[in-house]
C-alpha cells in the first residue's frame, strides 16, 4: 500500500512499501540502471534488497517510493541522506525503474518534488548529487529543477571498458528560491 506524503502534478511520494524489494531488485540488476547508479559491479538479491527497505526505514535518511498517481503504481525511488546536520546539506538521488517510463519527465517531476521537501519542509541549506557524463537524462532534469554543475572528476567511473567523468550537480536554498520565483512568473 501506497501512502500520499507529499503531492506533485502527476507522482506522490510514498514512504517505501518493504513489499516491493522483488519490484527493487529487479530494477536494481537491470543494466541499463544501474550503470546510471554506479552499481553496475553490485548484485542485488531479493534478501539484500528487503533488509536494506528493513534498515532504511528506521534510519534518518528519507527514502521514497515515486507513485504515478493516476495508475498507483509505483514507478521509481529518490531519497535524501543528510551528510551535515550543521550545515542542512543532504545528498539526493533516486531512478525511474521501468524502461517505458523513462524519457516522459517523471524523473524531473520528482526531483523537483523531493527538492520541494527537503527545502520546504526539512529545511535543508544545500542538496547535491552526483551524475555520470553518459547520464545525459539526468543532468538534464537536474538542470530543469534548478541544479548547478559546481564540478567534475575527470574519469570517476570505470564502465563497459571505458572511464567516465562525474557532475556534482548542487542547489542551495537560495538558488531554489529563486528559480521557484522564475517558474512561478512563467505561469502567469
């Protein structure tokens, strides 16, 4: 069972359900994701999968389930695991799971939504994350919701033969105020 925390357009976040670690594991050992993740060279059981939901649960990090709100299906997952309780700043990260969803803006809507949270209700300063140069989707929606590329390490990822470079992409609260404020006007 699905739980409406936090509301967008077309998803709602949900606490995890520890009934989807099979619908996880799946996702997790699929290629085409996990490269995306930097967890290519990880297996993911369906055992790991359903501690890891267990333990996460009661940890203080905030893991979600990305619900599509017309079909109540779950269609992804972002968290946000705070790294500085002084200075408010978490890291956030998350996926789309199944292929056919990918490419339809959910991701973007997410991230914007997860951002939303972690500024609007959590109080956070900065989040950040880190995104692999051939994860163009992802720096695109990054870039939509109002991230900045504060930097790169040059070949960070070893995979399928070839080094990658990483984006550390960032959005302090500041910033996300502001471009909150130019959407807002866009709509008028």
């Amino acid at each position: 069972m699905y739980y409406k925390k936090y509301e967008g357009k077309r998803i709602y976040l949900s606490p995890m359900n520890i009934e989807d670690y099979k619908i996880y594991t799946k996702w997790l050992n699929d290629e085409t994701l996990s490269r995306g993740l930097g967890s290519m060279k990880l297996l993911f059981s369906e055992l790991a999968e359903k501690e890891w939901i267990e333990r996460e649960s009661k940890s203080d990090n905030f893991n979600f389930s990305i619900i599509d709100k017309n079909s109540d299906t779950m269609i992804g997952s972002y968290g946000l695991e705070l790294k500085d309780q002084v200075s408010k700043r978490y890291h956030v990260g998350g996926f789309i799971g199944e292929k056919e969803d990918r490419g339809k803006g959910y991701g973007t809507e997410a991230l914007e939504l997860v951002t939303k949270f972690a500024f609007e209700i959590l109080n956070a300063n900065t989040l950040f994350s880190g995104i692999y140069a051939f994860n163009e989707a992802s720096l695109k929606a990054a870039k939509k919701a109002g991230y900045k590329v504060a930097g790169k390490f040059r070949e960070a990822y070893y995979y399928n033969g070839e080094y990658y470079d990483e984006y550390m992409v960032e959005i302090t609260k500041k910033d996300y105020l502001k471009h909150r404020k130019s959407k807002e006007l866009v709509r008028v």
